[in-house]
C-alpha cells in the first residue's frame, strides 16, 4: 500500500485576505473594525439594535436609524462617541457622525 501524500496545511482566513487586499484596503477594513469596537462598547445595546453603521466618507460615520425616536436618543450619545473614537482611532479619522432614516 501506497502512502498518501501529506496535505498542505490549512490557512487562517486572516492570510488570505492580507494576499488578496492591498495595503490600503487593509488599513480601511482595520480601520473599520476599530470603529465597531468603539460603537459596541459606546452605544448601548437597545438602541444598537435600532441602528446600523453604514459607511466612512470624509471623516463623517454614517448611521442608518429606523426611527427618529432613536435618532435624537443617538443625538444625546454623538458627543460621547465622537470623544472614544477620537480616543481610540486619533482625532482626524472621524470628525462627525452623521443620521439619516432607513429601514433594514
């Protein structure tokens, strides 16, 4: 019988991606976790659930909020979070935090 030859061994997905984005795109996707982290630990987890992160442009984060109840509750909280984003990311990453309705 016949020994079977030995499998490579596998990749952490971590590998691959750092093979398939460039540099750039690595730094955003990083950049992007970081925000997630702040916004999880920041924004308490009742009104998380009636909001979502949508984009970054031009240092502004975008929120969808489904209902303008939860809008104003997050006016109250866009000091404090703009402050731990600062903290963590440095202060030219995101300068505002910016609204708008949206059903998902």
């Amino acid at each position: 019988m016949t020994k079977r030859a030995s499998l490579p061994r596998p990749l952490a997905v971590k590998e691959v991606l750092q093979d398939l984005l460039n540099p750039g795109e690595r730094e955003a996707l990083e950049l992007r976790r970081r925000i997630r982290q702040v916004w999880e630990a920041t924004v308490p987890a009742a009104l998380r659930a009636q909001a979502r992160l949508v984009d970054l442009k031009r240092q502004e984060l975008w929120v969808e909020v489904r209902d303008p109840i939860w809008s104003q509750e997050l006016q109250f909280l866009r000091s404090a979070v703009l402050e731990e984003l600062a903290k963590a990311l440095g202060p030219a990453k995101v300068k505002e935090l910016r609204l708008r309705m949206g059903e998902f």
